[in-house]
C-alpha cells in the first residue's frame, strides 16, 4: 500500500496489530494477524515482517506491547528487551520509538530503562486518546483475552494501577476475553438437565465456543485454532462444549449446548460487571459512558445497558471511514499508539 507514513503496532502475546496512516493523518488500514509468542519468537519475527512488507519502507514505526508476558521469556524485563531487539530487526529501517505509558516514546535502545513502563501500556494509549477526545468515562477493552476497565476525565488516564499486578488488584484487568478464555475459568459449575453438573477441569472449549453458540461471536475474532483443533462451526463448538458437562452430541443435546452457552456467556458478563461496579464505585462520580473496544465489546454495550450509562462504541471514535471502523475499535491499541506518535513522524 502507497502513501503510508506511519505504523501503529499493538505486539501482543497472541496477535500483532496494525494500523496504517497517510501523510493527511487519516487511518488508511488496519491488519492483524495471529501470532503465539509462547511457541518461539520466530512467530513473532514472521508476523511482524509479513504485516510490515505490505507498507512502503520508510514509514515510520510506534509500538505498544504485552507480547513481554509470553512464557518465551523468564520474567517482563526480559520479555520487553528481547521483544524490542526483535523489532529493531524488523522495523529499523525507518525511525521506529518504543510507548512507555506516561512516560510517552522512547527509543527502542532504551528498552532495558524504561521497561517497567513499556511493558503491557496497550491499555493506556487507548485511554489516553479517550482522555484527549472525550470528558470522562470508563473504557472497556474486551479483546479476545483479557480485559481491561479504565476511567478517564479531566484529560487524564485515571486507572488507579500501572503494572499488570496493580491492575489485576484493582479490577482493571480481567483475565477473561470473548475468543481465547477456557470455558473452566468462566464457572465451577452449570446448569444441564435439570441438575448442576461441575464444569471438567480441562481444556475443551473456549470462549469463541461459547459465544459463537450465543450468537455473539463477531465474524473474523476467532483466529487462533480451537481447544481441539477442529472445525468452528455451531456444531463444533456444541460438541467441545458439551465435554464441559460429560455429555456427547446428539441431535437432542444441542439446544442444551446452546443453552449452557447462554449460561456461560451470562457468567462471564456478570464477572466483567462486577469488575465495572468495583471500578465505578472508586470514583468520585458516576461515569459519563462506557466506551467498548475489542471484539468483546458487545459485552460492554449490554453491561452499559444494564448500568443504564450511555454507550460509545471506539468504532464512531477512532475514524470517519466506515470501512474501517470496527476493525479500528477491534484493534484499538494500535491506532491509538499510531495517533499518539503522530508528533514523531514527518507527516
């Protein structure tokens, strides 16, 4: 693609995004691809360099990250180093500035200084956009993963947390996501043929399962391949669900697949709301609308109902093309880093 200036990049642990903008400032593309860091980083390597070489070579490159907290790596500080090593290979031929939070950009041979700030600050480069567009309320990022509950007013991120650990404590990460969570984290139990039956403690259904069988799954979210390799169909996900309870596939047991479905998806939306309450309940004033982002965010938009706050999908925030605003809220990380840097490019 002609005419790209700069490079917006969201290098997760288990997709790379990417966010394409003209020398006008407007966003022209979005691409993500799947990428699981924990199988090694030539993943990482390839997924970079393949989304990178659509783009002429002398855009310049801003990147957030959390691909540090992949199991590739002994501990973040490592994780951080190492990652921004890789990218300096793959994104050097153009200038190329590392997110550090409040801290803002920094060169990628400071990584090792400043990586207490520059791991996992996806989440504060959506936030702070926010902060700059709009005058308060919380943004719930729901990606495929986790989750992420931010306030923000007065022109200001004010998550009361920085680091992964801080967050988690108070609430503003949540380790459940719409695609990748495994059903076992979502409850200890459900409800299936009139008893509850415990939910089995390996890994044979995802979320993506349990919300393509809802009828919630947002096409093209699912990109990772499913808990046992097999098909993403409605059938599919019944069968793995079904495992769940000890029970097989039959033309009888998938409207109960589909209902235990709707329980679980109700259990996931009621954890994610108790997180939100917790986060509200910190502040000084009721917020003044929920923003969703991520392939998640439908579970945003029905909590904002329920809490009976406005809803702003990021897709009506982030562009003006319709064409590209979904995947713009999908990957909202990405273009809100690629905004922020566009001090750093020469456009």
């Amino acid at each position: 693609m002609k005419n790209i200036v700069r490079l917006g990049w969201d290098v997760g642990g288990a997709h790379v995004k990417l966010a394409a903008f003209g020398a006008d400032g407007r966003l022209k593309a979005v691409r993500i691809a799947a990428c699981p860091v924990w199988k090694g980083a030539d993943h990482l390597a390839g997924a970079v360099h393949e989304l990178r070489s659509e783009f002429g070579p002398d855009a310049t490159s801003a990147v957030t990250m959390t691909a540090e907290v992949a199991d590739l790596w002994p501990d973040r500080h490592a994780g951080v180093v190492g990652t921004a090593a890789l990218l300096m290979r793959e994104l050097g031929g153009a200038p190329l500035a590392l997110f550090a939070g409040p801290e803002g950009f920094v060169a990628p041979e400071q990584a090792a200084a400043h990586a207490d700030t520059i791991g996992s600050a996806n989440w504060y480069a959506t936030a702070a956009v926010l902060a700059h567009l709009l005058p308060d309320g919380i943004l719930m990022d729901i990606g495929s993963t986790t989750a992420d509950l931010i306030p923000f007013g007065s022109g200001r991120v004010a998550a009361r947390g920085f680091t992964d650990a801080e967050r988690l404590a108070n609430n503003e990460l949540i380790y459940t996501g719409a695609v990748r969570t495994p059903v076992m984290a979502l409850a200890a139990e459900a409800p299936f043929g009139g008893r509850w039956l415990p939910l089995m403690a390996e890994h044979y259904a995802t979320t993506a399962d349990v919300h393509r069988l809802a009828g919630d799954l947002p096409e093209g979210a699912d990109l990772h391949p499913s808990a046992d390799g097999g098909p993403k169909t409605e059938e599919a996900s019944a069968r793995r669900l079904l495992r769940m309870v000890g029970h097989d596939l039959t033309p009888a047991t998938l409207p109960k697949a589909k209902a235990l479905a709707r329980h679980l998806a109700e259990a996931q939306t009621a954890r994610l709301g108790r997180a939100l309450d917790c986060v509200v309940s910190g502040l000084e004033t009721e917020p003044g609308m929920i923003v969703g982002a991520g392939v998640g965010r439908f579970i945003a938009a029905r909590l904002a109902e329920r809490r009976s706050l406005a809803y702003l999908d990021l897709a009506d925030v982030l562009t003006d093309d319709p064409a590209l605003a979904g995947q713009a809220a999908d990957c909202a990380p990405a273009v809100a880093v690629g905004l922020l840097a566009a001090a750093l490019s020469p456009a």
